[in-house]
C-alpha cells in the first residue's frame, strides 16, 4: 500500500489518540458519518478542501495525513530551508538531521509552524489597520474625541477661577465628551472582536456579498436545473438577504445573475461528465461544451468537491469577486500582487495562461493558476469593451513537481521578496 492510500488510516488513528468520535468529525467537516467511515477505511480518495477541513479539525498538518509524520517534518525543515537562504547541498542534509537529532528537527518544525501562523497574522492585520476605512474613521473618532476632553480639562484645572455658569458648560461638555469616547471605544473594540460576518470584513457591500456566499459554500443547487424561472434570483434575495445593505444586494444580485447565466449554458452534472472523460483541462472543456474558458473556470469554483479558489477582476485590476481558498490570500483592502497570472491575462485577451503559483511568507501551498479575460459586449462606438480577468486556482497534485513554481506575493506590504521588479511599497517583514 503506498503513501497516499493510507491517508484514511492516519485520520482514524489520529482521530483515535485525540478521543473524537466518528461522528462528531464528521459533523465538524460537514459529511455523514458514513462517508467517513469509508474514508478513513482507505475506501474514497480524499484532496482538496475535504482534506484541509479534516487537518484543520485534527489540528494536524495536511502533509502529515497524506504522507505521515516523518514527510511532514522533512517538508517543515525544507520550508526552513528555503526562508533560510540555505543552499541547495545543504538543504538535502534535512533527512540525515532529523535522523540523528529527532526532537531537535521537531523543535525546528514547530518553530517554523509558528513563524507560518504569525506571519499570516500579520499579514491580516497589517491590510486591516492600513485600509481598512471604518477602522481608520473609528481611530480618527476615539482621538478626536479624547483630544477634546484633554482640552476641557486642561480648562478646569487652570489656575484661573472660572464662574460657576462657565464651570457648569465645561463639566457638561466633559460628561457628553466622556460618554462619546466610552461609547467609540466599546464600539471599536466590538469591531475588532467579531471574526465572522460582514462587519469583520469592513462592512464593505464586497465583503457582505463574501460572507453570503461562503455561508452557502457558494454554490446553488437551485440553479442547476433546466428553464429556471426568470424570478428565481429575485426570490432568493428577498428571502434569504433581507439583512444585507442595499449596496450589496445590488452587488449579491449580479453575482447571481451571473451564477444563474452560467448554469444554464452548464450545468455542474454535465461539467463532472466532462471532467471525467476529458480530465480537469479547461480548455478541453470549453471546447467539449463550447463555452468560453472563463465560464468554465467560474463553473469549476462551484463545484465543492474541487475545494478550488476564484478571484475575479475588472479593467482597473480592482478586485470585484473572491472565493477563498486556504494557502492563498486575497488582500481585502490592499492593491494585489501584480504578479499574479490574473492581471497577465487581462493583458492577453483571448490567451489561456496556466502556471503553478505558490505565495511567499506562508506554508508555501501550491496551485494550479488557470487564467484568462472574458470579454463582454460593446454596445456604442469608440467605448472599451467591458473585461474581467478570471483565475481559478486549484490545489497542486501531492507530489508533482513537473511544472516550475512561480513565487508569487499577496501584496507588497507583507511580501518578504526583497529584489522584485514590481515591488511598490517597502515591506514590513524585510
């Protein structure tokens, strides 16, 4: 049995030695306990977003179920390696190392776990305290107001003696200052605390449409049926985005619209028969189904099962759609990396362009970048023609190591590439 059949027998014992029943992972990774059951068997095949699921869950390293224990350790120290500048000859001594001092390379690994978790706090604080602009207007608020009661107090603390009308407006000038600097501070620190939700996106239309959306994982099954009904979209926002603003509703509505547009030139049961027949090509799929390539890269993000990432753009480079995927971030406030296969497209209408990316500062996941520009419909003389960039990003083979990985940043502010030719801004974690 090889490596990777065992994969289902390292979630069992794992899942054994933290004392978690069967079900209750299951619960916490969204299958039936059958389904488990017959993963952890070595009965189905596992990959992608289930996989990172059940590590999250176990709180394990992906490497270590698919590989074990020891291949995730020589991935750690490899990835210390490289953030190490160490040359090649001496990287290939990580195996002889971690034979001779095992705690020592489990202690090295540990560490350079950490330093992956805290450089992906960083990054996300660092692109929410520099724009995001609620928290910016909530700190111009708690200074602004803080100054005003320093001032009023300085005045009553003078040595002057002031008259009792005049002491009476400044003591109430200080009580309603007071209660406006408690009432900023205890909203800014509720902002701060949410995790989930629009609110902790910035309480942008973007970021509300996001949050929808991963609720339902993105993906309508409701959609996928033959002549839906031309009021499907409109019921579906009146009974389940009644609580978003009406920016984002105009925003979720077009978003569906295109969802809707898409399933009924291809349906996701037909696009897993090409799949199978054809493989994950979308070229190959585009011409099966002759449909553009960029409708086949949005309808593959829909499919769960691909756990797969989706970042849409438009003329400005502006971000206008993200589908989140783990090991690759998408910068909620900040300008994106230029380097990205996505803005290279918008460059090459008409061209498919494919490379295996992975993004530095982080564990370094690999992926398949599949990207192209769909071109909209000119409707007047001498007016650009509407264009999105689309790139889907799968998650890379284990293992595979015939394609040549581009380093790729999220966004200059955190990208550790010193010399890079596209660099804007200094970064902060030189």
């Amino acid at each position: 049995m090889t490596r990777e059949s065992e994969t289902g027998s390292r979630i069992r014992e794992r899942r054994v030695m933290q004392g978690v029943k069967q079900a209750d992972l299951a619960r916490a990774i969204g299958i039936s306990a059958s389904y488990l059951n017959l993963i952890e068997h070595n009965r189905r095949k596992i990959g992608g977003k289930l996989l990172l699921g059940i590590a999250a869950a176990l709180e394990v390293e992906p490497q270590a179920l698919t590989e074990g224990a020891e291949a995730a350790l020589l991935g750690a120290l490899g990835e210390a390696a490289v953030n190490a500048a160490m040359s090649e000859h001496d990287a290939q001594h990580a195996e002889a190392f971690a034979s001779r001092f095992p705690q020592w390379a489990e202690a090295l690994a540990v560490s350079q776990r950490r330093i992956a978790v805290l450089e992906r706090t960083v990054e996300s604080l660092s692109d929410r305290m520099a724009h995001d602009p609620y928290l910016a207007d909530s700190m111009h608020e708690l200074l602004s107001t803080a100054a005003a009661v320093r001032s009023t107090a300085e005045i009553l603390a003078g040595e002057g003696a002031l008259e009792q009308e005049w002491q009476d407006r400044f003591h109430a000038n200080l009580d309603a200052d007071s209660r406006r600097l408690a009432q900023s501070a205890q909203v800014l620190v509720g902002y701060l605390e949410q995790s989930k939700g629009a609110a902790a996106a910035g309480l942008s239309p973007q970021n509300e449409v996001e949050a929808f959306l991963a609720d339902r994982d993105f993906h309508f099954p409701q959609f996928e049926k033959q002549n839906l009904p031309t009021t499907l979209v409109d019921g579906l926002i009146k009974q389940e985005a009644a609580s978003l603003s009406d920016a984002a509703r105009f925003t979720l509505r077009r978003v569906l619209e295109q969802v809707r547009g898409d399933a009924g030139v291809l349906l996701l049961a037909d696009l897993q028969t090409g799949i199978n027949e054809e493989g994950l090509q979308p070229v190959l799929l585009a011409r099966r189904f002759s449909v553009p390539v960029a409708l086949v890269l949005r309808r593959l993000a829909a499919l769960p099962a691909l756990g797969a990432g989706l970042v849409v753009c438009d003329r400005s480079g502006t971000v206008i759609f993200r589908k989140s995927v783990d090991g690759f971030s998408v910068p909620r406030f900040d300008s994106c990396c230029p380097l990205w296969p996505l803005f290279a497209a918008l460059a090459a209408p008409g061209a498919v362009l494919r490379e295996r990316v992975g993004q530095l500062g982080r564990a370094q996941v690999q992926f398949d970048a599949f990207a192209t520009t769909d071109l909209g419909v000119a409707h007047e003389y001498n007016t650009p023609v509407p264009a999105h960039g689309v790139m889907l990003l799968l998650p890379a083979p284990a293992g595979d190591v015939r394609m040549e990985v581009r380093a790729v940043g999220a966004t200059c502010r955190i990208c550790p590439q010193e010399k890079c030719h596209a660099r804007r801004e200094p970064s902060i974690m030189g």
